[in-house]
C-alpha cells in the first residue's frame, strides 16, 4: 500500500509529459483559430477535473454529516482544495483563449458566469474553512457545501434565462471535432482526471498526517508527559504506520 | 406544531419588543442605507434616461448591504449571558429559534424597504412602465430569500473569527441567482421591456428551496460542538 501512492505518482507525471506532447505537437492545428485552440486539451480536462472534484467534495460533506466520519471530512478539505485550483486554471486559460478568438478576454456567457460562481462559493468554503474554531470547522463547512451544490442549478437557470435574450458570442460552434483531436482530447482528459486525483489524494494524506499530529500533541499536553510519546508518534507516522493502530 | 408555533411567536415577540424599545438595528440600517442611496447618485447621474435601468440593481444592491447590517447583529443578543446555551440545552425546537429570527429579520428589512422605496423614487425619478403589480411578489420573495439565508449564515458564522466579516462572505455568492432575479425583475417592470414571471417563479423556487435546507440544517449548526 505504502509503495502505491509514488508508483502512481511517476505513471501520472508520465502520462502528463505524453499528454503535453501530443497536445502541442501531434494534435492537427486548428484551421481557423491556429496553435491557441491548443489551449482546448487542458481548459476543457481541467474544468471536468474540477467539477469532478467539487462533486467528491458535495459527497464527502453529506457522508461527514450522517455519519460523522473523520476521513470523509478530510476528503472534503483536500477535494475542494484541489478543485479550486483546477476551476482557478479554467478561468485563467478561459480568457486567454478567448481573447484572439473572440476578441474579449471575457463574457457573461452562462459556462463562464456559472464557472465563475461556482469558483466564487468554494472560495468562502475555504474562507470558512480558515476562520471558524477547529472543532465545528467540519460540520460548518459540510453544511455549506450542501447549500452551495443547491445554489448551482439556480445559477445555471438564471443566467441561462438571462443571457439567451441577448447575442452571443458562439461558443465551440456546432462542428465537429477531428478524429486526431478528439484521440488527444480524451487523453489528456484522462491524464487530467489521474492529476487531480493524485493531487487530492497527497492533499488527504497532508491533511490526514497534519491530524495525527495534532492528535497527538493535544494528548500530550493533556497528560503532561514526556515528549517521547510525541516522538515516538512522529516516528510513526514518517514510517507510514497508523500511530492508534500500531 | 403548536409548541413550535407559540415558541417561535414567543421569541419573536421578545426580539421585536427589544428593537422597539432601542430601535438599533433600524436605525443604523435606515441611516446605511440612505448613505448608499446619496452615494450612487454621485456615481451614476440619476436623471439620466438609462437610471431606469440601472436603478433596479442599485435598489437592491442598497437593501442587501443594509441588510447585511440587520443580520449581523441577529444572534449577538443571544450571545450574551449564554442564552443560546440555555436555548441549546432546553427542549424547544431549533427551527422555533431559527424561525423567529429569521421572521424578525424579514419584518425590519420589509420596513427598511416601505421607507426606502418612495425616496428612491423621488431621488431617480422613477415611474414602472411595466405591471407594477408584480414588484410585490418580487420584493416579498427578495427579501424573505435574503434573509433566511443570512439568518441561517448569521447563526454558522457565529463561531468564527472575525465574523462580522464572515456573514457577507458566506450569503453574497449563495445569494447570486436571488439577487440577479430581484434585479431584473425590477428592472423589466420599471423599464416596461417585459414580464418579470419567469424571475418571480425563480424567485419562488430559490425561496423553497433554501427555507427548506436551513430549516433540515438548523439543528445540526445549533448543535455543532
């Protein structure tokens, strides 16, 4: 088990350096948009990687609410985390692809609005997350994260309804892909969601580890003993054994 | 029911016998957000043709903030003295306490907004070209839509550092598809450009679905130790 987590780690790095490669040198460029449509095999893996990652963190909240289960909350911190930086590459990669193609860098087009909420709620997840007292933090935050997954749909529909009375710029328009960019899309959406996944799950074990620790000096400063308990714990936890069950 | 009715009608009537008698929270908001009012008309020229159109969104940027200052200040009563304490290890139903705050807030902000309304309309010189009818349900579901949610935040940011910065961090982007709809709405009916049904249904939706969620997690943020 402890080997699992760095194999896992070279096989996702070596399929990010595949997937780079055949996205800026395999992958036909685009006839009308030049080598920028490039930008397409990592806005698109990252937004669906982010999404994806939000939708662990909506399920790791409802799974900490009923059953109050430690690890589900650290899933949450780390998913939401790691999401908010996948949502913060799509917004930012956004707008640089949009401005030689649209000719502005940004528009209140319902994907990009609802992105950008959707951004904007985890962001005061976080927010919350940083601020309240360590031993509601959990509960707080799981809370919040259910009614932000139910504030999402309503975004979408307002702003759906909204913009689709005004014109607007065409997004992806109705062709359809290349068979060639289609085969790196799909890659690089597959080396995209093993990332995030990777990422999560480091954050977790931070997250986790970060935890025994704590633990374990509270305990220590409870009982007044020595700190060779705390090292001893410390020693543990480098040597990736579970210090409660040893 | 009933024991949740009479407790709730109980804390409500305490909370507005209070505010009576000191008429804080009121006052400041009313004060706020007349403030608000003089400065947009500094930043966009008030007799201009377009107010009509912006003038919905300023309407009720100005009620969100001032608002915002009713709703921080919902729980810190509560704070003193331990009452919520008490309140915690006494049989009452949270959605009684959560109700009533929530009912409390919602009376003070409707009468911020029966005060502030004709002066907007005096000062942008403003005329509904549109059914002017349905500006009520809009304002009605508005503000009950601000305010069980920032009721409810109000309560979770209670035990939070800083938490007087807390509540409007939390309640602005949950509240975004809300105000969107109380701002168009009114902006369709002022500038007469069409039916506002469409954000009056949303309205009510958003209003449903989120009593309904602070009313199934109440009791969990009351009781988070």
């Amino acid at each position: 088990m402890k080997r699992v987590f760095p194999i896992l780690a070279v096989l996702t790095a070596l399929l990010l350096a595949y997937g780079f490669y055949e996205a800026m040198w395999v992958a036909p460029t685009e006839r009308t948009m030049g080598d920028v449509q490039r930008i397409f095999y990592y806005h698109v893996p990252s937004a669906w990687t982010g999404f994806c990652l939000f939708f662990t963190n909506l399920l790791a909240s409802i799974v900490y609410l009923i059953w109050k289960n430690p690890k589900a909350d650290a899933l949450a911190v780390s998913s939401a985390e790691v999401g908010v930086v996948f949502c913060t590459i799509v917004l930012v990669t956004g707008p640089i692809w949009a401005r030689p193609v649209w000719g502005i860098w940004w528009t209140w087009d319902v994907r990009l609005t609802s992105t950008l909420v959707l951004w904007l709620i985890y962001v005061s997840y976080l927010v919350l997350r940083r601020f309240s007292d360590s031993s509601q933090t959990p509960v707080l935050a799981a809370v919040l994260a259910i009614f932000g997954a139910l504030d999402v749909p309503l975004v979408y529909f307002s702003i759906w309804f909204f913009r689709t009375q005004h014109p607007q710029p065409v997004i992806g328009g109705g062709g359809s892909l290349d068979p060639r960019m289609l085969r790196v899309f799909l890659l690089n959406l597959f080396t995209f969601s093993c990332f995030g996944a990777m990422l999560c799950w480091a954050r977790y074990r931070l997250e986790w580890m970060q935890r025994e620790v704590d633990e374990a000096e509270a305990l220590e400063s409870l009982l007044g003993t020595e700190s060779v308990s705390l090292r001893d714990t410390q020693v543990k936890i480098a040597a990736g054994k579970n210090p409660r069950h040893p | 029911m009933n024991f949740l009715a009479s407790i709730t009608w109980a804390t409500l009537a305490k909370d507005i016998r209070l505010e009576w008698r000191s008429k804080d929270a009121i006052n400041s908001m009313l004060f706020f957000s007349l403030l608000v009012v003089v400065i947009f008309s500094f930043s966009f020229d008030p007799t201009a043709e377009e107010s009509r159109q912006i003038a919905g969104g300023l309407i009720w940027v100005a009620f969100l903030f001032a608002a915002v200052v009713a709703l921080n200040q919902t729980w810190a009563r509560e704070l003193r003295n331990q009452v919520l304490d008490a309140y915690r290890v006494s049989p009452a139903p949270p959605n009684a306490l959560f109700l009533a705050k929530a009912l409390g807030n919602f009376i003070l902000v409707s009468l911020l907004e029966a005060v502030m309304a004709p002066l907007f309309v005096v000062f942008y010189n403003l005329r509904a070209l549109g059914p002017a009818w349905q500006l009520i349900p809009i304002t009605l579901l508005g503000t009950w839509a601000l305010v069980v949610n920032g009721t409810f935040f109000a309560g979770m940011s209670l035990r939070t550092r800083s938490r007087e910065i807390m509540l409007p961090l939390l309640l602005f982007p949950i509240s975004i598809p809300a105000v969107q709809s109380m701002v168009e709405g009114t902006r369709l009916i002022l500038s007469g450009d069409g039916s506002a049904r469409f954000w009056i249904v949303l309205l009510l939706t958003y209003d449903v679905v989120f009593t309904t969620a602070c009313l199934a997690l109440f009791g969990t943020v009351l009781q988070a130790e």
